[in-house]
C-alpha cells in the first residue's frame, strides 16, 4: 500500500470532466444523467484499499442522505482489476451489497477518467455545484486507518452543505489521503509521481 495524497490539481471552477462509464451489471451512466441536480460528488474508490474501507459504511450512508435532498453520487473504480483482483467488476457487486451503496458504482478500466479528473487516490473527493463546476476536493475528513478519530464526513459535509444553501465553499480543503490508485502498467499519469 502506497500512502498517497490527492493531487488537488483539478481547478475550482473546472467544469466535470464528462463520464460515460458501465456499472458491474454492465448499465452505462454518463455525467449527463445527473444534469439538473443542486450537485454532484464524484468519488473515486475501489474495494480492497484499507482507506475506503474504513470511511465506506460512513460515505454511504453521507451519500444515501444527500441524494435525499437531490444530490447527485457516483463513485469510479478505476484500478486496474487484472492486476488486483479484489477490484474486478464481480467484486464492485459485492461491494454495493455488502455496503448499501445506494448510486452508481461504476468502472473505469481504461484509466481515461481518472486522469481526466487528476484522481490519485482512493478515496477521492470531487465536488461540483448546480452548474457541474468543481467547488471542492479533498478529503471527506480527518479520520484515517488508526488515528482514533471518529468518520464524520465533516469536511464533505461542510462543502455539500455550503453549496445546497448557496454559500460559498471553504477555499482551504485538505488533500484526502489513501491508497495510489492501481494504474495499469505504462499507464500511470504524469502528475502522478
């Protein structure tokens, strides 16, 4: 396990990289499914990384509330699965069950998403208002494998809250920290190491 921070190179005020990408069952979602919505978080996860396993039961019950109140969720798993199994298709199945995921999980298998969002980690936040230009990313706070802190979802909770009610976005976030995305051999991105 490489402990990698999130780039935070994606601009605020960057408009979502556009997305068409399957889900395990094989059902195509695009970013233009969530066009409409008062914002969208896009997440970038997997299954096996010790980091989303520890905030999942916490980010999933984050996202079941705020799509109550019309949020748009996704999550991308964009490890290269024929190298880590435990991210294949048939495990991200798994996965929604045994967490309750209550959007979309979808696969990113040529990589082109993540690098389109200068994603680095699992987990990895992003954030876009009305309009589906990037208000925050970072971390969803300051709980990590071990330190005692509690997982509240406070940082991504105070971003999702801010854009809802039409204030603005703390413009002082915190990298979120976890696991290096798995890139398929030749494939990693130059902003990544």
């Amino acid at each position: 396990m490489a402990l990698t921070p999130s780039t935070m190179q994606l601009s605020l005020g960057t408009e979502a990289p556009a997305f068409a990408l399957p889900d395990p069952h094989g059902k195509i979602h695009s970013l233009g499914d969530f066009a409409g919505q008062p914002a969208l978080l896009v997440t970038f996860v997997c299954n096996h990384c010790p980091y989303v396993k520890h905030i999942a039961p916490a980010f999933a019950q984050l996202a079941k509330e705020y799509q109550e109140l019309g949020v748009g969720v996704v999550a991308i798993n964009s490890n290269d699965f024929e190298h880590y199994q435990d991210d294949s298709p048939a495990k991200m199945k798994e996965e929604i069950a045994l967490r309750g995921y209550t959007f979309p999980y979808l696969i990113d298998q040529s990589q082109q998403i993540a690098k389109a969002y200068r994603a680095a980690c699992t987990p990895d936040f992003f954030l876009f208002d009305a309009d589906q230009k990037l208000v925050y990313r970072g971390q969803m706070d300051a709980s990590r494998p071990g330190n005692g802190l509690p997982v509240t979802g406070k940082d991504l909770r105070d971003a999702i809250d801010a854009v809802l009610a039409g204030r603005p976005v703390s413009k002082d976030p915190r990298p979120s920290i976890g696991c290096n995305i798995k890139w398929r051999p030749g494939n990693s991105p130059e902003y990544f190491g």
